[in-house]
C-alpha cells in the first residue's frame, strides 16, 4: 500500500543532509510512495511549505552543500498548540509519517510532535 512521507532537516546543516534526503526520496519512490519535502525544518512545517518532490529532485544533490530542503529552528514548535498546528498540517497533506534529519533538537521536536 503506497503511503505519503515527509522530510525536513532542522537545525545547523551538517554534511550528509543531502545524502540522507536523497537516499530516503530514492528508496521511498523506488517502493511506491509518495515523498513530500518540508521547506525550511519545523518552521516551514509551521508555515506550511511543503511539496511533492522526486527522483529528479534529488539525482545531482550529493556534491551540494548544506540541504535543498534549507534548515530552520522555530520557537514556535516548543508551543503545544503550534504542534497541534504541525499534526494538522501534516493531515491535510495526507502524510503517513514523517523523516526528520537533525540533532538532538530536531529529534525532541519530532519526540513531541508525536
């Protein structure tokens, strides 16, 4: 059954972003789903940019620095009903589950969002 991901990164760039996000969009379309790509971490999950991306987007991104999707921290994450906000969000776009690429901040953010 095809399911629809999600991915940021948040946080500092650090090297291998783009590797990560290329790997998950290849295996993820490779099995089937549907990858969405949040613009801008947490914030941009916030603000709502999120759009469809695929292989083509990801092909020639090994070499780049940084993440395509851009990085961001977001104050208002840490706010309960912000994150009500996220799960909304992420409902509308009909996301079966979401990747996140990060630190230790980027991994509590995801812990609550769940």
């Amino acid at each position: 059954m095809a399911k629809t991901i999600a991915i940021l990164t948040s946080g500092g760039d650090s090297p291998g972003m783009n590797a990560a996000i290329r790997a998950a969009t290849m295996v993820a379309v490779a099995k089937g789903h549907r990858m969405l790509g949040v613009r801008h971490g947490y914030k941009g999950l916030l603000d709502g940019k999120i759009g469809q991306i695929g292989t083509e987007d990801v092909n020639s991104i090994l070499r780049e620095g940084g993440t395509i999707l851009y990085s961001a921290r977001s104050r208002r994450f840490h706010d309960a009903a912000e994150r009500a906000h996220a799960r909304e969000i992420l409902t509308q776009h009909g996301v079966d589950g979401l990747i996140a690429i990060g630190g230790n901040g980027t991994l509590t953010g995801l812990t609550l969002l769940s």
